[in-house]
C-alpha cells in the first residue's frame, strides 16, 4: 500500500499518551491524564471509540507515565474489536521523540510510504479524520495537520497556511489574545519524518521538527477542520469535556 491507496483500517493510528497530567492531579489523582474519568469512563476510551466509528482499528499507545495502568484497562483491545499495541517510552522525549520511538517499535522504517495518523491522548475531537488522511493522500503530503480557528491562540500557538492549505510558518504561544488557526492534535505523517527527529534527547513535533520540515521544503499542508475541540490538560478543559460527555452520551 502506498499513501494513494491508503485506508482508515490499515492505517495505524498513534496516540501519544505519556502525558503526566500534573495540572489535573487535583482531578485525576495517582492515575495518567488519559485515565482521566469522564462520566464513569477513561477519558482515552472516549478517543478511541470516536476514531472507531470512522474505521480506524489499529492503534499503537505511546505510553510513559504509569504505562501499566493503561495496559490494565485498554489490555489488547479485543473486547472491542480493537487492535492496541503499545510503545513505551524510556523517558520523556517529547511528542516528535514518542512518534519516533513508537514507529520503530511497531517496526516502522524510513522508507514505508504508507502515512500514519498521530493523535494526541489528552485531546477529543468530535470529527472525522478519514478527510484528513484523503487531503493528505491527495495532496502527496509529507504532513499534514488538522487545523481549527480559535478566538485566542494565546494557549496554543498558531499556524499560518496559504490559500491552497499549504503551511507557511508556525509561531509559538504569546500573550497576547488573537484569532488564528491552531493544531488540533492531529497530524497525518510520512515514515521518512524519522530523518527529522533526532535520538537521544527530547523533540517537540511543533516547536522543533516541524520547523525543520518546512525549511527544507517539504510540502506540509494543514486543513481546517469543523466540530467540537476539547483539551483535558487543564482542570477547565476538564469540566468542558464531563459535560459534553454528558449532553451527547445515550
């Protein structure tokens, strides 16, 4: 398979789910963010399921912080019909050092042309990522990122594209309060992104090796994509995601 012909049920879906949750320790207690409960139910099961709907089948955890506790209650994924394998992290290696970490677990190389699908844990995004994987395909990307318009990038950073969806330039969090475009926590990615992340040390995907990606003029496309976006990193993203869950739960 290469990226014209890919599928949501062959694509592997990574979730970068190594995060400690220290601004939810008053929520979460003695448990990874991705544990947080939402209703009577871990917040990461919530990620999955929505991805679920839309055909992706394959997903691959990077887990670091009390990775035990996620295995405990996700195991295999068989119960759902879900294939879940895992890749933990030796130590923190930011998000672009977890994407590289856990390709090369799952035996992933440099030269396989088929695209990956990388989701952050601690982010539910209530939309379709099957268009996502068909702009990046179509466009012949070598990554591509899903993008919403927010009324203050302040939190989060921001990102510019032209009006064909190309990425120009990524700027980084500031104080002050701005409409813009900022990353959803979804990428869909190229194996070859390996030759960016170097070993040994902690790489952020945003700051750091999309940067690098762009100056050696890669084509990076975004698209911006429509539906609710909820961060749990913080105890009020928290309280917003308990009460969609419970408006939209049956």
């Amino acid at each position: 398979m290469n990226s014209s012909t890919a599928s949501t049920k062959e694509i592997p879906v990574i979730i970068l789910a190594g995060g400690m949750g220290t601004r939810l320790h008053s929520v979460v207690g003695d448990r990874p963010k991705v544990l947080a409960p939402i209703i009577g139910r871990p917040f990461l099961l919530w990620v999955l399921e929505r991805l679920a709907r839309d055909g992706f089948l394959r997903f691959v955890l990077a887990v670091g912080y009390k990775a035990v506790q996620i295995k405990d209650c996700l195991g295999d994924g068989s119960r759902w019909g879900w294939q879940i394998s895992y890749a933990v992290e030796p130590e923190l290696l930011g998000t672009a050092g977890a994407i590289r970490n856990t390709l090369f677990a799952v035996g992933v190389s440099a030269e396989c042309g088929s695209p990956v699908l990388v989701v952050n844990g601690d982010t539910y995004l209530d939309v379709s990522l099957r268009p996502l994987v068909a702009y990046h395909c179509r466009h012949a990307s070598f990554a591509t990122l899903g993008l919403r318009q927010v009324d203050n990038v302040s939190r989060f950073g921001s990102v510019k594209i032209s009006q064909s969806g190309r990425v120009l330039s990524f700027s980084e969090k500031q104080p002050s309060i701005s409409v813009g475009l900022v990353s959803v926590g979804a990428y869909v990615l190229q194996p070859r992104i390996f030759n960016y992340i170097p070993t040994g040390c902690a790489i952020s995907l945003e700051r750091e090796t999309f940067p690098c990606i762009l100056a050696a003029n890669e084509v990076v496309m975004g698209m911006v994509l429509d539906g609710p976006f909820i961060d749990i990193g913080t105890v009020e993203g928290y309280r917003k995601m308990e009460k969609y869950a419970l408006e939209h739960s049956n």
